[in-house]
C-alpha cells in the first residue's frame, strides 16, 4: 500500500528502498566485482563488459525473483540463476565469471550498504535543511523570553533561541555521526564463501582492494560476514537521530495546544483540519514525525539482536536485517523530510510567549529572590522565607512580588527597585547567551555554506 508514503516516507530515499533499486545495488556489486578482476588481470576485459552490460534491473524478471526467493533462502540465488542467463545467451566465454570468488552474503551485504549510503547523503541533505532552519531560528529568537518547563510545570524564564539552540546542537551531532557512518560503517563485504576469499587464492586481498575502488567504498581490514556491528551501528545512529526528532516534535506539539499557543504549524488550505470541526489546526508534521520514530526503537532492537549470530554466517538473524533496516532508514527519512519543511515555516508566537510567563504571577521567579535573599541570610533561611511568601500568594491570588514587597523579612534586605529588578525575566537568564552563541560558532564552521552572490 501507497497511499500513506506521503505521511511516512521520504521521496528522496523511498525510491532507494524499490525492488528495482534493490537488485540494481546487487547487480553494481556483481558488475564492479567483474571490472576488478579484470583489472588485476584474473579475466579479460571483453568478459568484465559483458557481465556489466548485463547487470541492469531491467533486463530481469523481478516478479520471478519474487517467487523463487523463499526456496532458495536469499534474493542473490535467483537473481545470479537469471544473470547467468543473460550473460551466457551474450557472451558464453563470461559466464564462468560470473560471481566468481564470492558469496551471496557479499552481493547482498554490499548491495545494502550502496542503498545505505544513497540513503545517508539523502538524510544527510535534510539535516543541513533542519539545522539551517534552526540556525536562523535560534539567531532570530535568542533574546525572544519563553518560560522554561520541567515535569510539565512552568519553571524559570529562558528564551526560544536557547530552545532551538539545544535542538541544533544535538543536530550538528547527528550530522557527524552519519560522516561516521559513511567513513567507517558502510563498508566493503567481500570474503567468499567462509570469509578468506580462499576460490581466489593469493589474489583475495588484492581483488578486494580493486572492488573496494571501482564501488568508492572504504576497504574494511577482514570480511565482517559474522560481525554486524556495522549495520547495527547504523541502526543504532538512525535510532538516535528519530529519538531526537520525536523529542523536537513532541516539545512542538506541546508549544501548540490551545492552551499554550507559543507556537504553530503553519496555516494553509486543507492542513490539519478535522472532518467535522471547522476551527481546528491539527500539528500533522508533530503527528507525522511521532507516529514514524515510535517504531524505530523496537526495529533497532531486532537488529541488535542479531548481533548473537552463529559461527561465521548466521541462521535467521543476518535473515532478520533485510526488512528491519531498509524499514529504519525509511521511517527515520520519513521524519527527518518532515522536520525539514515544518521548521523554516515554523509560526512563532512571541507575545503569547511573553503572556504565559506571566501566568503564575511572579511565582517563576522565586529562584532568583531565594538567591538574593542569600547573600544576607542562610539559603534554608532564605528558601523557606520565599516559600511561605509563594504559598500566600498562592492563597490570596496576588503577585509574588506584591506580597514580598509587604513583608518586612524581605524589605529588610531588598529595597524596592532590587525586588522589581528581580522580576524581569531578561534579569536571569544566566549564560543562555554564551551557550547560544557556542552553539552557533559550531553550526557556521560544520554547515555547508551559501554561496555569497558575488562574482
């Protein structure tokens, strides 16, 4: 079924994740496989050709693969049976080179890292999108006041760019955990039928250097057919990216209540509307973001599962990454094309903002009065004072700071104008600017720049 990929799925990456696009990647491995033995001088060059012309996902019988898959345990059986076919009506001399020296773990674990690392650089893309959205978010809001909320409650005075800050620092992380994964995970397999390359003699380690160069994959030091720490790697890494996209999304949706109203999805014909209430502005994206990362978490634990695989190739859990993977990739895209068109269009309320630290009447700055207070008494004395003042400001629906002005504990230490000064929510704000701005020194030295226009 289609008719959700538009909710879910990424059109940059779903295409990767085709059964066309899936064989092809087999088909590059066996097709470059061919070249670097003809490089290194083990077959000829007119052989090499042929195999290659005849690795086009066009030229098989998809539907046929299909049904011959589960009799023979893996897709490459089938599919190297009908390549066989091709290349010997072709070019009979070639055909005992098809696949020559190795295994089908290889063209199926190589043919998923080429799918992996298309599907990278396409996440890749939207996470420069999300972090320069969050750059001039942050740039934009860092002075904008926002009340700070823990356990849900409202708790000190911050400001909307220290918020956005936060979620770009933990963006620029992502960032460098998927060059990471291009430069140390998604990797070359190719060991043969047990891993030692042993049908190719003393030749193994140089054909895969050559294979290594002809599909520009990083040369690992031994095949890693039993070892998938790898792929789980890359698992783990997309997990983490759609856990930081739930975290943002759900922080978004909550910004968004009615009661809130901090925040808004932006409004156009036919967004978030309900089939029955007129009025309602639905956060889809937040909904659409959630609804895909709250099902990476258990697909990652199948993967990490297999990491207990037997001996040196494994019966079913290798089995269990051929779905489970591409399906973490596809979700994790499907969120991270989302958060990319949501955020530069994101609707900012600030004066609702400014209007909701007011809700508690003062009582968000206790913290800062409790500090004052200290310099003259003890912090438990001081503490205690600004405790009793909150709950009878509590009780008798006034202004913390009007009840503090009348005691004479606190006007014995405060002089009226230092009380007011403590109630200005830009008064304590601590290092939010120091930290915003480390944060945007690190996104202007890791993200792509814009051409400047002069020429």
């Amino acid at each position: 079924m289609h008719l959700l990929d538009g909710f879910f799925r990424s059109p940059s990456v779903e295409p990767l994740f085709s059964d066309a696009a899936a064989v092809q990647a087999i088909l590059d491995f066996e097709a470059a496989l061919a070249r670097a033995q003809a490089r290194g001088g083990l077959i000829s060059g007119s052989a090499a050709a042929a195999i290659t012309s005849s690795c086009r996902a066009d030229l098989f019988d998809l539907p046929s693969l299909a049904q011959a898959m589960p009799a023979a345990g893996n897709l490459a059986i089938p599919l190297l049976k009908q390549l066989n076919a091709i290349v010997g009506r072709n070019s009979p001399d070639a055909l005992r080179y098809v696949h020559f020296g190795a295994t089908s773990q290889d063209a199926l674990d190589t043919g998923l890292v080429l799918q992996l690392r298309n599907a990278t650089r396409a996440i890749e893309n939207d996470l420069n999108a999300i972090a320069a959205a969050l750059v001039q978010l942050t740039e934009t809001h860092r002075r904008t006041l926002l009340v700070a909320r823990t356990w849900l409650q409202q708790a000190l005075p911050t400001t909307f760019g220290y918020v956005t800050a936060g979620w770009l620092d933990a963006f620029l992380q992502h960032r460098k955990r998927l060059e990471d994964q291009l430069e140390n995970s998604l990797v070359l397999q190719f060991g043969g039928a047990a891993g030692t390359l042993a049908a190719l003699g003393d030749r193994g380690t140089q054909i895969a250097k050559l294979l290594a160069e002809e599909l520009v994959l990083p040369l690992p030091r031994i095949p890693w057919h039993a070892q998938r720490e790898r792929i789980a790697e890359t698992a783990a890494t997309l997990g983490l990216l759609s856990g930081t996209m739930a975290k943002i999304s759900r922080d978004l949706s909550l910004y968004m209540q009615t009661e809130v109203g901090e925040l808004s999805e932006p409004p156009s014909t036919g967004r978030g509307g309900s089939s029955t209430m007129p009025h309602k502005q639905n956060p889809v994206a937040c909904a659409a973001i959630l609804a895909s990362a709250s099902r990476v978490p258990a697909l990652v634990s199948t993967v990490l599962s297999g990491l207990a695989g037997e001996y040196q190739r494994s019966l079913g859990a290798w089995q269990s990454e051929w779905e489970v993977v591409p399906e973490i990739v596809r979700l994790t895209a499907g969120g991270t094309n989302q958060l990319a068109a949501l955020l530069p269009r994101l609707t900012v309320h600030s004066e609702k903002m400014r209007t909701n630290l007011d809700l508690t009447h003062g009582l968000i700055y206790g913290e800062a009065v409790s500090l004052a207070l200290s310099e003259k008494l003890n912090r438990a004395s001081a503490h205690k004072l600004v405790e009793s003042a909150c709950r009878s400001a509590q009780f008798e629906k006034r202004h913390l700071r009007a009840v503090l002005s009348e005691d004479a504990d606190v006007t014995a230490i405060l002089k009226p104008e230092n009380i007011a000064s403590l109630f200005e929510p830009a008064n304590y704000l601590g290092s939010a600017g120091t930290f915003i701005e480390a944060v945007l020194a690190a996104a202007r030295e890791q993200l792509p720049q814009k051409p400047s226009g002069k020429g």
